[in-house]
C-alpha cells in the first residue's frame, strides 16, 4: 500500500480535520503534480480540502511559537527538545 493510498483512506474515513505540510515549494508556490503524487486529487481538490500557502519562518520565532503552545497547554517537555 502506498502512502496516497493510506493518506486517501484516512482522509475519507476521518472524522477529524488532518493538516498535512508540504514544504516542497517552488519560488513560494506549490507544484500541483507534487501534492497530486501524495495525494489522491479527488480528495486534494474537495470542498472538504484546503490549500493554504504560507510563509517561511524562521527557526527562533518557531522555537517560540511552540513555546507558547506548550505554556498554554501546561504541558511539560524537555529543554533540549527545542535545541536545534
């Protein structure tokens, strides 16, 4: 079984919303033929399927941004799971 092929069965059968990130880009634009690789376009293309393009971030205001949700969510995690 392939990975389009797992990925089209979970999307279909699940209840929950699945964010996928794809950060194979071309001059900050998605190549359609990659996503369409890994996933089925019946499903890419969907109503219930949404393709957002963002920018990069870089590596500090990601480590905070994490930090930030991790606070929020009082969970506790290493120190050195936000070493690079």
């Amino acid at each position: 079984m392939t990975f389009r092929n797992i990925m089209s069965q979970h999307l279909y059968r699940s209840k929950i919303p699945t964010v996928l990130i794809f950060s194979d880009v071309c001059e900050g634009k998605h190549r359609p033929n990659d996503l369409e690789r890994l996933v089925d376009p019946s499903v890419l293309y969907s109503p219930s399927a949404r393709i957002c393009q963002i920018h990069g971030v870089a590596k500090p205001k990601m480590k905070k941004c994490l930090q930030t949700i991790v606070k929020a969510e009082r969970l506790k995690v290493s120190d050195t799971l936000f070493e690079e």
